[in-house]
C-alpha cells in the first residue's frame, strides 16, 4: 500500500526516477527487477503524465517488452520468475494497449514536428506489426 501513497505523493503527474537511478540501491545484477520496473514506469507515464509518453519513451517502452518477452519466451529452460497473474494479466493487456496508443499516435502526421516524423521514418520497425 506504501508505493501508490509515494506515487501520489511525489509522482503524482511526473515520471518516476529512470531504472538507471535506482539500479544502485537495488539488485542491480537483476536485470529482470530492472526490466519490470520500466515496465511500470511507462505504464505510469501512459496514465498519468501530462501529455502522455515522448516518442522515445514510446520507442523505448516497445524494446522494453520486447526485452522482457524475449526473456521469458526464447528460454531454453522454463525462466525462475513467479508474478502474481494479476500482474502478468496487466503487462499483456498494458502492451496491448501501448500498441494501440502508438498506432494511433503515428497515424496523426499532421500534428507531428519534423524531428517527431523523422524519427517515426527511422524507427519503422516498433510497434510495426
């Protein structure tokens, strides 16, 4: 219960500290615990700061999935990681909602700064379905 009074507290419409600033007070030689915390950071960025994620913060959330599926998915043994189902549940249905976010995001072009569609044309690749 602690956490979402601190988020309210102190991160109330702003992003949370980078994974890279709390890698030293955490396992650090975790990257999954690393892996897992941006996944929440760009889940609340989505929901919660104004204006919604940057283009990079949208590119970088999409290789941060991919991250943490190819973890699980191109193991060769079954990963050791227990998530409650309620939170496996949420990282799906958060992806597929970032996937339809972007797609909706790069449609708009005419609201898009020439450095926003310069970087859509050089990241074609994410969330490219």
């Amino acid at each position: 219960n602690s956490f979402p009074k601190l988020t309210e507290q102190y991160y109330k419409t702003s992003a949370w500290p980078e994974a890279e600033e709390i890698a030293p007070y955490v396992n650090d030689d975790d990257p999954i615990f690393l892996n897992l915390y941006r996944e929440l950071c760009y889940r609340h960025i989505y929901a919660r700061v104004q204006g919604g994620p940057t283009v990079h913060q949208r590119f970088d959330s999409y290789y941060n999935y991919c991250k943490l599926f190819n973890y699980i998915l191109s193991a060769d043994i079954p990963v050791n990681l227990e998530l409650p189902n309620q939170w496996l549940w949420e990282i799906i249905d958060e992806f597929i909602y970032q996937f339809q976010a972007f797609s909706q995001y790069r449609a708009k072009l005419s609201k898009k700064t020439d450095a926003e569609l310069d970087t859509l044309r050089t990241n074609n690749s994410a969330w490219n379905v």
